[in-house]
C-alpha cells in the first residue's frame, strides 16, 4: 500500500483549505455586503472573520510550510533523520486541532453554550503541541552537519511558531482578566508573531538558501546577514509585546508600536538589497546557474 511522507499529506491537505478558503471568502463578502445594520455586520464578520484567518493561516500557510520543511530542511541543513518518527500524528493535530477550532468558535458565537469553549480551549491547547512536535520532528534543534548562514533564521522561524501556537491557550484567560469578550490586541500580537515572525522568516531564511545556489554562488563568502536578522527579530519582538501593552499603557504603547515597523522594514530592506545583488551577479554567471544543483533534487 502506496502512504505518502508527511509533505506530502501537508500539501495535499493544503489545498483542500485553500479551496474552503477561497470558498469562505466569497460567503464572507456577500455576507458583508448584505448585512442591514450595524450590528449585523459586526456579528456576521465576528462569526466569519475567526474561521477564515484561522483557515488561511494554519490550514494553507502552516501546513504548506510544514510540507516543505519536511523536505527541504533536514536535507539541505544536512539534520539527519529524528529519533521518533512522528509524521502521521503531527498531520493530524494540526487539521485536527483546526477543525475543533472552527466548529468550537462557530457554535460557541451561536448558541452562547459555555460547553464549546471547552473543545474551543482544547483545540488552542493542541496548537503549542503540534508545533513543538514538528519543529523535533524537522530537527532545527538539532547541529547542522552542513551549517549554513541561513540557518539560524529557519530556527528562529520554529521559534516563533511555538510562541505564537503557545499563546493560543492563554487567549481566553487573557480576555477574562481584561473583561473582553474578545481580546483583539492579543489575537493581533498572536497572529504576528506568526506571520512576520514564523512565515515572513521562514521566506527571508529558505530564499536566501536558495537563491544563492541557483545563481552558483558559494554563500560561504556571502554576507552573513546578522544584521537584518537581528533587526527582524528586535522588530517582531517589539511589535508583539507593545500590542499587548496597549490594553495598558496605550499612551506609551502606541507610538512605539509604529517605530517596530520602521525597524522591520529596515530588515527587510537590508535582506531584499542582499537578495538583488546575489540575483544581480547570477545574470552574468548564467552557466553557474544552470549547473547549480537544487536543493529539492532527489538524492
């Protein structure tokens, strides 16, 4: 019997989301547009707007990533093969703790049933769970025997995925604490730091991986790239805390929160020239480019 790899499985997977996904977000529009007041407006989006995000983030983003690392991390950082194979159940947990999520949160807003923050709270807690599982199962705990200066963003990147995944249970306790039925300014702080600190380090890291090896550039004698690794980090760090802070100190806070995305920008910036100029150099090495072996490339 033909069982495909844990990849695999993510991207098949992902697909299916992205479809319930592009589905949603057509009901979603209609559903706004059609609303005949404004309270009517603000509960169809409080009912729909959950489920999408949470749809587009851990159904399509999460297990995209999650498919590719699979492959492409453990061989190109040369992290060898985990001590317990656990792909099945990783799989499971998460289309499993984002489908408990969904159905919880739709019938909790419904029916006011306390009964469904329960498997609500339940499918946050299988979140931090399937993270850290994964990031073991990939192995960017483990010593690289091929390092890399890209590395260490593929780290911080699963890093961040445990923080973000590990807020998730503390968000219905935060809201209680701050009397808010839904605490925005902390879903907000989850949902950068998983963006920007999961998905947006995990592109800057995988790019600049790979494009230095289609251009056939030993990235040995390339920038090292401490410096817009360090700002990303500071900058998403900041940003995650300061949103929080502004149920508290928004005088303090607020201001503050602006200057976090100069310095992400400034990151970017800095990564985004590097990238140019390694692009730039393959255009008048095309042959190098050609011959340069794909990471991707079956062994």
């Amino acid at each position: 019997m033909f069982i495909l790899a844990l990849s695999e499985r993510c991207l098949l997977s992902t697909f299916v989301w992205f479809l319930l996904g592009t589905i949603l977000e057509a009901v979603f529009f209609f559903a706004k547009a059609t609303a005949h007041s404004e309270h009517g407006l603000i509960m169809r989006i409080a009912l729909i707007d959950g489920p999408l995000r949470d749809i587009q983030l851990l159904g399509f983003a999460a297990l995209i990533i999650a498919g590719v690392s699979q492959r492409f991390v453990p061989h190109v950082y040369g992290l060898g093969k985990p001590v317990h194979d656990r792909q099945r159940l990783i799989f499971w947990l998460i289309n499993g703790s984002l489908l408990l999520n969904i159905i919880n949160y739709v019938l909790l807003l419904t029916t006011h049933n306390l009964y469904f923050a329960i498997g609500l709270e339940l499918a946050y807690l299988l979140m931090p769970l399937w993270a850290v599982l994964l990031a073991v199962q990939i192995g960017v705990f483990r010593r690289p025997t091929q390092p890399d200066r890209t590395f260490k963003f593929i780290r911080a990147a699963y890093i961040w995925l445990v923080i973000a995944c590990g807020m998730m249970p503390f968000f219905p306790l935060y809201g209680v604490l701050t009397h808010q039925l839904f605490a925005h300014t902390y879903m907000g702080s989850h949902r950068h730091a998983f963006t920007v600190g999961f998905i947006s380090m995990m592109i800057l890291g995988v790019s600049s991986r790979v494009v230095p090896i289609l251009a056939g550039i030993d990235a040995k004698r390339m920038n090292s790239l401490w410096a817009p690794f360090l700002l990303f980090n500071v900058g998403c760090t900041a940003r995650v805390l300061l949103q929080i802070l502004t149920d508290f100190v928004p005088n303090v806070a607020y201001p503050l929160i602006g200057f976090t995305g100069f310095i992400e920008l400034s990151a970017l910036l800095w990564w985004g020239i590097e990238l140019w100029r390694t692009m730039n150099v393959a255009r008048t090495r095309h042959a190098n480019m050609v011959r340069a072996p794909f990471p991707l490339a079956a062994r």
